[in-house]
C-alpha cells in the first residue's frame, strides 16, 4: 500500500535537514568525518521508518551509523524519530535519500564495517528480479563498499526472497557463514535488534529468515559476468 502523502513535508525535511547527507560532488573516502569521530562504519539499505537504525544507533553508540530510503515521506519519518530520541543515544546516525544503485556516487569503495538489508521489497514477479535488492548486481556495490573482512547482513519473511537471495550469493561465489530460517530461535537473536515489520510479522507467528556474509575477497566485475553466462 502507498503511503499517503505527508503534510508539511518541507518544512518537516527542513527542520531534519542536519541528520541528512547530500550527494557529494565526489564520494565520501573518509566517512567518519560526517560524525566527527572514528568508530565501526554501518550502512543500512531501505531503512522504513527508521525503528532498526535507531535502535542500533542507541545498543551499539560507539558505531556510526547511515540509514539509506528512497521514498521521501518515509525516510522523512526516520530522521524525526531520530530526532526525537537525539538524548538516547551518541550523535551516530545520518540518513540518506536515495536507492541503492547510487551509493556509489555517495561513498568510496572499502568505506563500509557491515551493511544491513531488511525485508526489502520482494518484488515478486519474475520480470522484476533485478529490482531486489539481492541480485547479483546490488550485491557487487555492497561488496565493493565492505571493507575487507565486512559483512552483509540480511533478513526477510519472504522465503521466496530469501531462496532468491541464497542463489544470488552463489551466483557471486559467496557463501554465507550463519543461515537461518527461524532467527527468534537462534542464540544469536538476543543482539537482534527488530524492524517494525519484523516485530509485526513475529508477533504473527511468521518465522524470520536471516543471513550473514563475509567479504573475504574482492569480486571484480568479470567473474560476476562470467559466471552468470554459465549459469545461462
């Protein structure tokens, strides 16, 4: 369902202005300096309303945090629950606007500790498979971001995303070290910090799948292309 549009928007986007980052002219090659201070760097890629960034903002305040969203009124949202919580927590959190295909234009390579996806858009029809945010060419920018020994970490309810995402990975010649069908029941859930869809999902009852994976090398264009004309 679409969003109905927010009243007052600019003047509410104004009055966050300070917890965005704009385009750079160049990307950002020493992206503390956004937060003044040195610390893990962490990218989380369709924020939403912002729940998971500010809760990670606030569990983990030695980390600086960037929060990406592509629709205005939504990340709009985010940044004012940011605001609103600012005495909770370190100033470590700044959101941007915009999709993923141009974090490149934001950050220079090797920028990157982790990068978060949450139930993204699933985008199920089969013509729309390069809109996900796990396909193989997403994949290739967060990879180029991470730092050498980063990792992506992903989660979903939607299975057949999650199965997309497994095939996408191997795709790239990546295998991730933690898999999981049913996160809420792995030990590794009491450092989980929940989305808002995720809380409504598992209070559904719904399981909540969930991967992690290392950047243990990097992964230049021609093998992605290579391998994905023999997997053609």
């Amino acid at each position: 369902m679409r969003m109905r549009k927010k009243k007052n928007g600019p003047a509410r986007l104004a009055a966050v202005s300070h917890l965005f980052c704009e385009k750079p002219n160049t990307p950002i090659a020493t992206p503390a300096e956004d937060f003044g201070r040195e610390g893990p760097l962490w990218l989380e890629v369709g924020c939403g309303k912002g729940g998971f960034a500010c809760g990670m903002a606030k569990k983990h305040p030695d980390a600086n945090i960037y929060a990406m969203e592509r629709i205005t009124d939504v990340v709009m949202l985010a940044a004012e629950r940011a605001e609103r919580e600012k005495d909770e927590r370190p100033d470590n959190l700044r959101f941007i606007l915009g999709g993923a295909a141009e974090l490149p234009e934001f950050f220079a390579p090797l920028s990157f500790d982790r990068v978060y996806l949450n139930f993204s858009d699933p985008w199920p029809k089969k013509g729309y498979a390069k809109r996900r945010l796990t396909y193989r060419g997403f994949l290739r920018v967060y990879f180029s971001l991470l730092k050498m020994g980063g990792e992506l970490r992903f989660k979903t309810d939607n299975i057949g995303l999650f199965d997309f995402t497994l095939e996408e990975l191997a795709v790239v010649g990546l295998t991730p070290h933690f898999v999981t069908r049913d996160l809420h029941r792995e030990p590794v859930v009491a450092d989980n910090v929940m989305t808002e869809y995720e809380r409504n999902f598992s209070e559904k009852g719904t399981p909540i799948c969930s991967l992690w994976v290392c950047k243990e090398r990097e992964l230049p264009p021609e093998e992605i292309e290579r391998k994905e004309e023999e997997k053609a």
